[in-house]
C-alpha cells in the first residue's frame, strides 16, 4: 500500500477537525457516548476524503492523457 500523499493528509485531518467541531455544535451533545459517535463520524469521513484525493488527480490525467503508462487510472462509473 503505497504511503499517503501530503495532500491527502491534509484534506483528511482538515475534514476531521471541521466535521467534528460542525457536528458537535450542530447537535450539542453533552453525552460520552454522543461525542464517541461523532468523532468516529468523522474519523470515518475523513478517511474517505483523503482516499478519494488521489481518484481526483487520476481522472484529470486521464481526460489529459498524461497518465503514466501501466498505472490504472480510476474511472467514474
């Protein structure tokens, strides 16, 4: 598994921080058990973003036709 970009750990941690803070002030939850699911939300979330960032790039050098050669390229279904 190849490492992670520092694009993709910047999107990743910055959807943690923003959709946990957005979470718990949209549900004022007070509860441990509320706050557990809410950071687990958003670790989950944040996770994705930083896995779709390379999906991105990959499709734009598809449409470009600068993808190097072997390296499959995702493409939207």
């Amino acid at each position: 598994m190849p490492r992670p970009t520092v694009a993709q750990l910047a999107y990743g941690a910055s959807t943690v921080i923003f959709s946990t803070l957005a979470m718990l002030l949209l549900s004022q939850t007070s509860s441990g058990v509320g706050i557990a699911v809410i950071a687990l939300a958003a670790l989950a979330l944040g996770l994705l973003v930083a896995m779709t960032v390379p999906g991105a790039r990959g499709a734009q050098q598809e449409a470009a036709g600068t993808a190097p050669e072997g390296e499959r390229v995702p493409t939207a279904l």
